[in-house]
C-alpha cells in the first residue's frame, strides 16, 4: 500500500533474493490507496483526548472503539 510522506513500493532491489517473478507479482499488487498524512499514532491520542476521528476512520469501526471504550486516556488516580 501507498503511504503518504514515503515513495510507491518498490522491491526490485530484492528481485536478486525473491525472483523476477515473485517481484512482478509484487509490484501489481500494490494496492493505490488515497493519501492522507496521518498516523495511527495520532489517531489513539485523538481518541483518547475525546477528539472527533470520523475523518481518518470508517464509522464502524469508530462505533466497535466506542462500544468497547478502547484508546481511552488512563484516569488519574487520586491519592487519598
């Protein structure tokens, strides 16, 4: 897959190792997705700071993240 801020997969450098064959079958693999330049990184610290990621996510999986209160910020324990 494309990534965005990273040049298009290129395995020809490995073909020596792999095969022509296997690295053509590669290549046409390579599935074209829309770049966006975010991280999933970003996405678990908007999650846990409460922000609105129906942007960069499918709303399914936001809903199954919600339902199972994934990515939330650890509560501060109190010392008492």
């Amino acid at each position: 897959m494309y990534r965005a801020g990273f040049d298009k997969p290129d395995f020809t450098g490995y073909e020596e190792h792999w095969g022509r064959g296997r690295i053509e079958k590669l290549q046409r693999n390579i599935i074209p997705t829309p770049l966006i330049d975010i991280n999933s990184t970003d996405i678990r610290k908007g999650l846990a700071a409460g922000q609105d990621v129906a942007q960069v996510l499918h709303p399914s999986v936001v809903s199954y993240i919600h339902r199972h209160g994934l990515y939330k910020a650890n509560p501060t324990k109190s010392s008492d």
